[in-house]
C-alpha cells in the first residue's frame, strides 16, 4: 500500500494509545509536519473520552493510585528527556526522543554513501532507526516480513512510482518489494519503523544483514 499521511485507521490507534513506542514515535514525527492530523487526533481523542464516559464503573483494588505512581518515579532504560533544545529541519519529538541532534546517534553503514542508527528495538523484534543517505543513492530491492514504515525528514526518494517528500510516510506491508531511489538534490534522512526484518533479494546484501543489523 502507498499512502503520504496516516490514515484514519492509524489514526484512531494512536489516539487510543495503541501503538508500540517505535510507531507511536514515527507518528508523533509525522504529525508535527501535518497540523490538520492533529486536529483529527483530538477528534479522536474527543470521540473516546465520550465513549468511556458512558460505561458503567469498574472495581479497582484500594492501592491502584499510589502503585501507578510508585512506577513513574522508577528509573527506566527507555527514559528520554521531556524536552529538548528545538534543532532547525528535526521533528521535536525525535529531538526529544535522542535527547539532541543527529551528531548524538552511533550512525553504521548501510551501504556506499548509506547509513543508519538504531533508535529502538521492541519485544516481537520491531525496530525505529534512522536512514541518512547521500543524494542519488539508491536502496538495495527488498520486501519485508512485517510492516515497515518510512517517514521523510529530509529531501526526497522514488518508489514504486511515488515521489516522496519530507513529512510524507509510506506504509509498506509483506507483499510489498521496492527500490527506494534516493533524490539527487540533496541529503535524505528518514525515519523508518520495521515490524520484521527487512527480506533483500540481492544474495550478497542477505549476506551482510547479520552485519548490518535490519
């Protein structure tokens, strides 16, 4: 599937708080470029508070108060900091997410003129990362063995006849192969969310994945 927003499904997920820290953190991403998504966030949000408010009350043990806020005090390893210094052409929340700008991130090589930093990995396998690649580049074909979502930071890739651009995001599912070609212009950097590993038909790039680590 091909899609430059979120659609209304991913949407009301996001509202009710059902996405994975790595969707819930491209989401986020995406919705500072689109203010009208954030208007049908709160729509949502506004639509599930009602709903809540009309079924009847549940039983809760007498502690429920102070164990929810005996966990928020713990130290946790996947704390970020609540804010961040605002960092010219960075979605905030993935400033905020990194603590800082992309110098902080351990970057690896993908490929020649490719590389990528791991943000987050999930329980299942899921991973966040980062894509930054040098202008004209292109990606390796491959599918994938799980959703994978590609949200544009900067510049521009081609794929599968679509052009996109920075705040687009494209929704890849399993019967989905493509060869992101990179826009000569400028630098691309994304920010991509991957439920399975990546499947790449070259067999000298499924040689590298263990080195690779997608």
């Amino acid at each position: 599937m091909t899609v430059h927003t979120l659609t209304e499904e991913w949407i009301l997920a996001y509202a009710a708080g059902g996405l994975n820290e790595g969707q819930l953190l491209v989401a986020a991403c995406h919705l500072s470029f689109h203010p009208e998504l954030v208007d049908a966030v709160h729509e949502a949000e506004a639509v599930g508070g009602a709903l809540l408010s009309d079924l009847p009350d549940a039983e809760v043990s007498p502690d429920m108060l102070a164990t929810v806020l005996d966990r928020l005090d713990r130290p946790g390893a996947a704390e970020r900091p609540v804010e961040a210094a605002r960092i010219k052409g960075m979605p905030d929340p993935l400033t905020a997410y990194i603590g800082g700008g992309y110098d902080r991130l351990r970057w690896r090589v993908l490929g020649p003129g490719l590389r990528h930093a791991l943000l987050w990995t999930g329980p299942d396998g899921q991973k966040a990362w980062l894509l930054r690649g040098e202008g004209a580049r292109v990606i390796p074909e491959h599918g994938h063995s799980g959703d994978e979502w590609t949200l544009v930071l900067k510049g521009a890739y081609h794929a599968r006849g679509e052009r996109f651009v920075a705040g687009d995001l494209e929704m890849a599912d399993p019967s989905v192969h493509h060869i992101p070609s990179l826009d000569p212009s400028e630098e691309c950097i994304c920010l991509a969310y991957t439920a399975g590993r990546i499947r790449p038909r070259s067999p000298i790039v499924r040689l590298m994945q263990p080195f690779i680590g997608l």
